[in-house]
C-alpha cells in the first residue's frame, strides 16, 4: 500500500503553466504572444462578443423577429392515464390529490389529463381538461369525469 506522501499523478497529467514575459529564451518574450501593436495587443483590449471591428454586425444586419409570442397560451401540466393508477379504486383525483402525489409539480398552473397508458381501476376524476381519449378511457374503465373551470391566476 502507497502511503500518503508517496501519490503522484501519472506522467503527462500535469502541465506546467505558460509564463509570458520572462525573457526571449523562454520562447514568449517580448511580445507575449500577443503579436505587434493593435488592439488586442494592449492591456484590456478585448472586444466584446460579436464585435467585427466596427462593420455592422451580422446580428445587427438580420432581420429582428420572426414569428409571435401567444399571450394567452394556456401552459398546462400533463397527466397521463396510466399514472392514476397509483390511486385506490372508486378514490377521488383532484388536482390538490395529483399534487399531494408528486404527479404535478404546483397548483398554480392547470391540470389536463391525456389518454397515454390504460387504467385498471373505477376512478372519479376531476382536473381542467381532458383530452376526448382520455376521457372515454377513464369512463371505459367505470370511472366519472369532471371539468374544473381555470381561476384567474392560472390564465397566464
């Protein structure tokens, strides 16, 4: 067994840094790397990203926006049919029993239900949406289904 004092890393892992400016024998003398004169070769000159040396950026020269931002998309969080499965049979599925159940992350946005999976057991379901397969599934499997209207503060 190695002790403490004895650990090394393995050859090559290990660089040494390059140190600019200690003589012309060390091979980056003088000019540091840097070339000659020019912006980039004094001290803060670095230009911002995107910059191309005062032409009229390419960001600049593309057209500004494209398309629209809907401001009254309605960001719904998704519930499949499959993941109600964890509730007992004739039980009540709330959107407050979805949170409760870690199958929604917040109460502040709405709820809709989609059909992906099957379910085994008669539920009674209640959220903002469902989609029409979602709901035939849930019905199909002897459960009710109940549209809640969306508060005002999930509209947004």
């Amino acid at each position: 067994m190695t002790r403490q004092d004895e650990l090394h890393p393995t050859p090559g892992a290990v660089k040494n840094r390059k140190r600019v400016g200690r003589g012309d024998a060390s091979g980056h003398g003088s000019y540091s790397g840097r070339g000659q004169k020019g912006q980039k070769a004094r001290a803060g000159g670095r230009m911002r990203p995107g910059f191309e040396g005062g032409q009229l950026p390419i960001i600049k020269r593309l057209p500004r926006k494209r398309g629209f931002v809907n401001i009254f998309r309605i960001e719904y969080q998704v519930v499949n049919v499959q993941q109600l499965n964890v509730f007992e049979a004739q039980s009540e599925v709330t959107p407050k029993a979805l949170l409760d159940r870690g199958l929604v992350k917040s109460n502040q946005k709405p709820v809709k239900i989609l059909a992906n999976g099957e379910l085994n057991q008669p539920l009674t379901v209640t959220a903002h949406k469902f989609s029409a397969s979602a709901k035939s599934k849930i019905e199909a499997a002897g459960g009710t289904v109940a549209e809640v209207a969306l508060a005002a503060d999930q509209r947004e």
